[in-house]
C-alpha cells in the first residue's frame, strides 16, 4: 500500500484520515504477516436509511492531526491490551456515499480471540474520542450533524 500524504505508518501501524477511498485488502495486506494466525477487521459502511429517513450520503470532517494521534494511541493501546501485532486504521473525511466505506479497521495476532476483541475495544474507542464529525445527508430532509453515542468529551483531552 503506497504512503500517501496524512498517512502514518512504521512497521506495525498504519493510520491515515483523509478523502481517498478506502481499500479493505490494503489494510488486511498490511497488518497479514507469517507470525500471526489471527487477522480481524471492521469495515464500516454508510447504510441508506437511519429513523426512517432515506440517507443519500455522509461528510465527514476532522481535525486531522489530533485524528490521526488519537488513532496512533488507540492502536498502541491495542497492542498493550489484547497483544496485537499489527493495527491498519484508516478513516475517510469529506463525502462518503451510500455502500461506500468510512473506516477500516484491520488487526493482526497470533491468536483470534485477541484481534477480534482488539478491533472491537478499537472502533468502540474511536467513535468515543477521535475528533471526526458525522453529518448525515438526507433525500427528503435536511442534513443533519450526528454524536457517536459513544462519544466522551472527557477522553477527548491531548493525544
């Protein structure tokens, strides 16, 4: 997967925000390698209807350095709490639509219990203190800027 501009990699991590698409096999194609047995992912979507109303597209906007830092920590995080090996988070800004993806997820362990859990506690993690704002695009309504229901301001704070 070539390093594009606003992405952070080393050798176990890969964290990008930013308006290209996003690849579900880059990110496996990453984290996969020969000592871990285990490789989970989340691949979050933008779904056509929420409460009833007929969803044309999502906008996403970040602040995408403290973005990106805050998704660097929760993969260090998921390293030291579940043994993960290697972690690719990635999240788009800008407009995503309808059946196209918004974040990916991928983690990789020698054992599986520990990669699903990590990406589990990882997406949980993230909709609670990265700063990207959802605002949802309607057909017949006016768009309307969404909270995570797992949103914390209190684990907001400095990356």
């Amino acid at each position: 997967m070539a390093q594009q501009v606003g992405e952070a990699a080393d050798a176990e991590t890969l964290v990008r925000v930013g308006p290209e698409a996003l690849s579900h096999d880059a990110a496996v194609a990453f984290v996969t390698t020969d000592d871990c047995g285990a490789v989970a992912t989340f691949l979050g979507v933008t779904r056509d209807s929420f409460q009833g109303k007929r969803v044309v597209r999502l906008s996403y906007e970040a602040y995408v350095p403290m973005a990106e830092a805050k998704m660097r920590a929760i993969a260090a995080a998921a390293r030291d709490k579940f043994g993960v090996r290697r972690v690719a988070c990635l999240h788009r800004v800008g407009e995503v639509a309808v059946g196209e993806a918004s974040v990916v997820i991928a983690m990789a362990s020698p054992h599986r219990r520990d990669a699903l859990a990590g990406v589990a506690w990882a997406i949980d993690e993230l909709k609670a203190t990265v700063p990207i704002w959802k605002k949802e695009v309607y057909a017949e309504a006016a768009p309307a800027w969404k909270q995570n229901a797992e949103w914390d301001p209190d684990k907001v704070g400095g990356a």
